[in-house]
C-alpha cells in the first residue's frame, strides 16, 4: 500500500495538473483602483484603457476618471529590462535591478510577444506627438504610502517628478486601436459620458 502512495505522490509531483497555477489577475477597471489604491498594490490586474506615451509622459487612463486634482494619474512603465523608451524620468524610483523591474521588492517581467510589438509601434508612430493607444493590458499595480490617501505632486510617487501611481506592463493582452489616436489629456477634455 506504501508503494501505491509513494507511486500516487511521484505522479503528482511529475504531473502538470498538480502542478501550482500562475497567478491569475484581478479583472478591474482603472476607476476602481483609483477608488481604493492600497486594496491592489502590488497586486496583477487585468484592464482595458488608453496608453499615452512621449516626450514628458507615459500614462495608462480612463478618460471617464482621468488624473485630476482629486485623482492620481497612473504612471506606465513595461516590466522586464525593456522600458519606455524616451522618458528618461521614468524609472520608478523603487526598481533597484537593473536586469529587470523590481518595484516594491516584487519582480515584473515582460511577456514580449506580437501584440506587445504592435501597441509598442503605434505609441511611438507619430514622432514628437502625444498618441494614445487603447488596449487590455496585465500590469502589476503599484502605489506608495504616501499616495494612498490619493495626494498629488507629493513627488514620492511613480514617474514623472512623482506625480503618480504606477502601472509595470507584463503583457498585452488585446488592442484595440487600429491607428494611434488623441492623446489621453485630449480624449479626457472631449470626453462626455454615454447616457441611457
């Protein structure tokens, strides 16, 4: 009987089934995070939004609760050793290996694949102009003490002069946009929300 149990044990272990899932993200919307930061710190989410990158930001948002006086922005970074490109200013400040992300003492790597090309390449289509790109993304969601109580320009935050929370990209997961489209800032000025 001792036999059929140490047999039954060594197939589990060999067995994939028996095997520990991965971490399966929280499928939430960027308003609920914003609504209760501290509840997804650290924490792998799943959400659909418009990217925003250049010269002098990286952003993931929602125009229906875009950053504003009362509510953080959500800086964006990719995980892994990719990083986005032309923001000099945007290493977070907790990431402290430089072979790949570390925010918080948590690892983030990239899953570099075709549809992470394709929002990466329409980000960075229009030379020297803010795009945005809507897509469902994984990112590990990050947000510092001094952010939690929903503070602004703190400058202990996430990117630029520590304005933000932090989103660390680990893949994409579908993209929505064809073509690059209006900056964020701009769909959030032109934004009105959709009535019965």
């Amino acid at each position: 009987m001792r036999f059929y149990l140490l047999l039954l044990g060594l197939f589990a272990v060999a067995n994939p089934i028996f095997e520990h899932q991965a971490e399966q993200p929280i499928r939430t919307t960027i308003c609920a995070i914003k609504g209760s930061p501290s509840i997804f710190n650290g924490r792998l989410v799943e959400v659909s939004g418009y990217a925003t990158h250049g010269a002098d930001n990286s952003m993931f948002e929602d125009p229906t609760c875009f950053w504003s006086k009362d509510n953080p922005g959500i800086w964006m970074e990719y995980g892994g050793t990719t990083g986005t490109p032309k923001t000099k200013s945007s290493t977070p400040a907790n990431a402290v290996d430089p072979r790949i992300m570390v925010v918080q003492g948590i690892g983030v790597v990239l899953n570099h694949n075709a549809t992470f090309d394709q929002f990466d390449k329409l980000l960075h289509s229009v030379p020297g102009k803010d795009v945005s790109v809507r897509a469902t993304v994984r990112a590990r969601f990050f947000v510092t003490p001094e952010m939690v109580d929903g503070k602004l320009n703190t400058g202990k935050g996430y990117g630029r002069k520590g304005c933000c929370m932090l989103f660390a990209i680990e893949q994409v997961t579908a993209l929505e946009s064809t073509a690059a489209e209006p900056s964020i800032f701009d769909l959030a000025k032109t934004y009105t929300p959709h009535k019965p």
